[in-house]
C-alpha cells in the first residue's frame, strides 16, 4: 500500500485529498482545514470577525464541526437545535432526542450557549404529525419539515439579533443541490444558491462556510477532532433523489477528482458574471417578493398568511403563532 507524506512536514501523512493534490498529518489537515474554512468566510464576504454567529445545529458532523472550527477560531457564535420529534421507521429509536444529546453534550463541553425549540411544544405537534395532513408529506415530510425549520432558524435570528446565521451545508451537499436543480433547469432556485444569501426584508444573513469542503474532508475533521456525533442519517432521508444524485456525483468525482469542486466553482463565477439573472436583478433576494405574512412578518410569496403560519392555524385553529 503506497504510504503518503504530510504536504508541510513531510512525516505520514492521515489523510489524502486527490482533488487537491495534497495529503497532511494530523496536525497539518487541522490547520489546512480551519484555515480553508477561514478563507471561504472571507472569499464569499460571509461575515466579518466581530459578527455575532448563530450556528444551525442537527447533532451531525457537519453543523458540529464548524461549530468547533468557529469556536476555535475566536468567533462569537451561539447554536440553535431544532427538536423535530422523529423517530427511527422500523425500530422506533428516538433520532431527534439522540441528536439533542450530541449537540448538548458538545455545547456543554465547550461552555457555549444552545437555544432549543421543541416543534411539537410549541407548535403542538412533531414534523411527522404535522405532515400526515399535508398532500406534499403523506409518505415523506421532507417538504413540511423545511418549510418548519427556514422559517424557525430565521425567526430565532431576527429574535436573537444574530448577524448571520451558518450551516453546516458541504460541498457534496451544494453539488447535489445544483445538480438537481440543473437536471430540471430550476432558474429560481439557481439564482438564489450561494454560498452567503444578504439579508433581505425579513429574511436573516445566511451563510455555509464549509460549502467547499467534501463530506470526507469534514467527516476526517470531526474523527481527527473526536467530536461525538449521531452517525445515523434521518430515517426519513432513505432512498432521496439528493442521495441518489451524491452517489452519481460521487462515481464521477471517483474517476474525475475535482469534478465537484469545479462543477460548483464554475456555477459561482457564472452565477456572479449574472448568467442566471434577467437584467434588473442585481441581487440573487430579489428573485423573492417582499411581501410580508401579517401574522409571523416573515416574506411570503402568498397574499395573507404564510406557508408556514397556514399550516399551524389549519392544525391547531386555537394555536397562537410564537
Ligand atoms: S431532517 Fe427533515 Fe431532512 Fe429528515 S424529515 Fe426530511 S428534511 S430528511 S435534512
Ligand atoms: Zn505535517
Ligand atoms: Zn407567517
């Protein structure tokens, strides 16, 4: 088996990253890692130093571990988790209090400040009761739980005063997104991927700082960093199209290293020189109407109630909106 030398210190090497040409130990990939991650925040003009960052965490190794790497790096962040009460499909394992565990056990350990929101506390039911009713969720409540969680993480920023909110989103994510929004030619959805959304009438800054990093290069910081985290995946993502598509992007990556890297790059720069914008949109929020929902303030493309305050109401006619 061919043995591989730390780019800086030339001792073995613990990882390889072909894409890159570049292969570190330990020590070296930590700081390779942080400092990439440092210089995404500033290539995207992300957030600055002094900015008050709210990390989105699901208890997985990806919202961990840029939790770790901000922390580390001396940014004020806080962390919100959102309980969406689901459960394991065949042997009923809790997966969303088995996620809260991590993420308590990781904002404990470092003394870091966590806000969590139970959705069925406050809302009076989990995401898999609340998207029994719906058409979209009858066999899967992918759509509903999206919708729940866009509109809780920019409610808790605008509550919190945070400057950004950041989430875990990798490159493997971001391709797959990309692709699939290729594959059907999605204008909309292409204008407004990016690596950092402003904020926008209601809408909080919103940012991925790893969104350069493949799946393998953060899982290797979070085992190099032995940060606990649910290995699991959603039960409810089984069988997704996403997946389907980061398998496809995962065989041309394979036998073409830096496919991913180059496919998402060259989308930025042309999405940057405006190839997906009609003339007078300068900026990618204002594909979306800002129109406000009179109950929540949150934008809405709808007259009246928003998406989400539509699905409340009509399950719980008493509930008042938080
Ligand atoms: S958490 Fe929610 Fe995902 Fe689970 S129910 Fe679907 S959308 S798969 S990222
Ligand atoms: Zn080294
Ligand atoms: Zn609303």
């Amino acid at each position: 088996m061919t043995t591989f030398i730390c780019h800086t210190c030339r001792s073995k090497a613990v990882i390889r990253m072909r894409q890159h040409r570049l292969a570190f130990c330990k020590e070296h990939y930590l700081e390779w890692f942080t400092a990439q991650t440092e210089r995404s925040i500033q290539k995207y003009g992300m957030f600055p130093r002094t900015a008050r960052v709210l990390v989105a965490v699901s208890g997985g190794k990806d919202s961990l571990s840029l939790w770790d790497v901000l922390w580390r790096c001396g940014y004020e962040t806080e962390g919100f988790y959102i309980h969406l009460g689901i459960h394991g499909l065949e042997d009923e394992t809790d997966y969303s209090a088995q996620s809260a565990q991590y993420v308590r056990q990781f904002a404990q350990e470092r003394n870091l400040k966590l806000h969590v929101v139970d959705v069925k506390k406050e809302y009076g039911k989990s995401i898999p009761e609340l998207s029994r009713f719906s058409p979209k969720g009858k066999t899967k409540p992918c759509a509903t739980c999206g919708l729940v969680k866009r509109h809780i993480m920019n409610q808790i920023a605008l509550d919190l005063h945070n400057d950004v909110v950041v989430t875990g989103h990798n490159l493997d994510d971001e391709v797959a997104v990309l692709f699939g929004n290729t594959m059907n030619w999605q204008q909309e959805m292409l204008v407004r991927q990016s690596p950092v959304l402003a904020e926008y009438h209601g809408l909080a800054r919103k940012a991925k700082p790893f969104c350069r990093f493949t799946e393998r290069e953060v899982a290797a910081y979070a085992l190099l960093r032995q940060i606990a985290y649910i290995y699991e995946e959603c039960p409810f993502s089984r069988g997704s199209t996403t997946l389907y598509y980061k398998s496809i992007l995962n065989q041309i990556e394979d036998s073409h290293p830096g496919s991913k890297l180059r496919f998402y790059s060259s989308f930025l720069k042309a999405r940057e020189g405006g190839f997906f914008n009609s003339p007078e949109q300068d900026h990618p929020s204002q594909s979306f109407p800002a129109q406000l929902c009179p109950s929540c303030k949150q934008p809405t493309t709808r007259s009246g109630l928003c998406s989400f305050c539509s699905l409340i109401t009509s399950q719980n006619p008493r509930k008042k909106i938080p």
